[in-house]
C-alpha cells in the first residue's frame, strides 16, 4: 500500500469524527495512528505480529508491567531530558540533576522532623546513614523542606510490592531542621532486576538486553516555592552503575560511599562499621513559562 492510500484511509478516520472530541488527544492519537500505520506498512507488519503485540501490551497492563517497560524501554529517561531542556531553555541550569521516578513510590510514608531510621532491625546489609542538606539555588538551607526518600532491601525487593516486608520498611518522609539538615539511618540497598517471568523481561530476552539496575536512593524534594525534585543517588561501584536497563544514572548522583565508624555513628545511635554518604540537594525556584516539575501519575497510596 502507497502512503498516499494510507494518508486517504487517515482522512476518512478523521472525518468520521461527530463531535469535537478533546482536540489534544485528536492531535496525539491521529499522528500515533498514522505512525504506526507506516510502521506496518514499511516493516511489512504481519496479524499475527500485530495481535501478538496488542495481547503483549493487555498481559503487560494486566501483570501492572506498565510502568516498568515505560523504564526499561526509556520513555521515563527521554520524559527527563526533554524537562531539562525545557529548564535549560528557561536558563536553570546545574544543580542536582533529576532522574526518573520509577513505578514503586508509594505515597504516606511516616514523616518524621531532621533524621529517620528507614529499617526495623531484621534487614541484613550494611548499616547505612546518608546525610546532608536541602539548598536553594542560592546556597541558602531551606528550613521545612520534605525528602521524600525510598528504596530497595537486600534482595533489591520494595516493600508494598513485596508483601513479605513491613509496611513502609525502606520508605520515610523526613522535614529538614533549621539548618536545612535531614539525615537517615537504614541499610545499604541491592540493585533491582525485573521479575525474571514477567512481561518486560519478556520483551528484553526478544531486544537482547538484560533487566538489571544498578542499587540506587530514590528522593522526592520538595519545599513551597521550588520546583520539586525527582532524582536518585547511585551506590558508587555496583557492576551496573552505568548500564542501568532504565538509563536513570547521570553524572552528579553517584556520591561516595565513605566507611565510617566509632563516635561518627553516634548521632545517628549507630554502633561499629558503617556507609556513610554526604550529599546535598539543591532546588530551583518555580517559575513562570515553564512546565511543572510536579508530575501528575497513578501512583500507589498506603
Ligand atoms: C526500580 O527500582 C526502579 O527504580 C525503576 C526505574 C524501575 C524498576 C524498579
Ligand atoms: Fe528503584
């Protein structure tokens, strides 16, 4: 079939239209449609593999994979350089670098004021305590900022999802004190691989490409008047630190991992050997003429 066949089949969908519909959503799903339509025509697209994908991507949904193949696949990471560009447009630049968010947040966390412990006792790893403050873009603390902050246990599971954790094991919200401070105490994290019989595993063994992210902090940070920052912070020497399957490391977020111990761990009643990580956030103001930094999306709530 010519593409000027296609483009006549298109008009004819267009103007079967009866109503006015939601012109952004025409506008978006017209020019998909069209996409693809080319796409099957160009890669001589056969049913079989067309139904093969539109069942993939229904299992996918069904197995709640969507999210994770939105990583795996790099639309999350693309979603980000596309906001940095519109912030570098707008002239912020520098700062702490965000990246992707991933689809294992679950919203309230325990929030406590300067510090939180973020594990009961029973996970096995390395007593971690990061630390640090929370920075406008010009250097002041902000005092009352709120770091949102998640991560994995020593399997690289997240509680929610793995249903043999505690509730909110791993998970906390900590207020920064007067100086800008927060810091927590909880166990060094693993990295996370995909459920090796899932759907997004599936389609990696059909690219040749591996599951595997390299052990990381995620952070929500927020303050009135700031953009809020989604990033993470990499733990320095994981085998995957640069080939992350959801290509979420970047330079600026993989601090040091100092070992610690004796009277360091004191404030934070921690006894023997430790990681110890420094690390400041800073944000930008909010400002007119720029997308929000707050992304709107299905997240899960406990
Ligand atoms: C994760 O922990 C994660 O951060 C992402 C992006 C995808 C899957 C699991
Ligand atoms: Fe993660």
């Amino acid at each position: 079939m010519n593409k000027q066949a296609i483009d006549t089949l298109l008009q004819k969908i267009n103007d079967s239209a009866i109503s006015e519909g939601n012109p952004r959503t025409k506008e978006i799903v017209n020019r998909i449609v069209r996409d693809l339509f080319y796409t099957i025509e160009d890669l001589d697209v056969q049913p079989d593999e067309f139904w093969t994908a539109l069942n993939y991507l229904g299992d996918a949904g069904k197995s709640g994979e969507l999210g994770l193949l939105a990583a795996g696949l790099a639309f999350e990471h693309f979603l980000d350089l596309r906001l940095d560009e519109a912030e570098a447009k707008a002239g912020i630049e520098g700062g702490t670098p965000r990246t992707i968010e991933g689809p294992l947040y679950v919203a309230g966390a325990p929030e406590s004021a300067g510090h939180a412990r973020l594990d009961d006792g029973t996970d096995p790893g390395q007593t971690l305590v990061m630390r640090g403050r929370v920075l406008g873009e010009d250097g002041k603390p902000l005092a009352n900022a709120l770091v949102e902050v998640w991560h994995a246990n020593h399997l690289g599971n997240y509680s929610y999802f793995d249903k043999s954790q505690p509730a909110f094991n791993l998970r906390r919200s900590i207020r920064t004190d007067a100086s800008g401070n927060y810091s927590f105490r909880s166990v060094v994290p693993v990295g996370y691989s995909v459920p090796p019989q899932g759907q997004t595993q599936l389609l990696l063994d059909q690219l040749g490409r591996h599951g595997h992210r390299p052990a990381h902090i995620h952070f929500f940070i927020s303050a009135p008047g700031f953009r809020k920052l989604t990033t993470q912070i990499n733990i320095d020497g994981d085998p995957y630190l640069w080939d992350d399957f959801a290509f979420a490391t970047r330079d600026g977020l993989v601090p040091a991992v100092k070992q610690a111990e004796g009277a360091e761990g004191k404030p934070y009643g921690v006894e023997g050997n430790f990681a110890l990580i420094d690390f400041d956030f800073t944000l930008f103001k909010e400002r007119d003429n720029l997308p929000g930094a707050e992304v709107e999306r299905l997240r899960a709530e406990a």
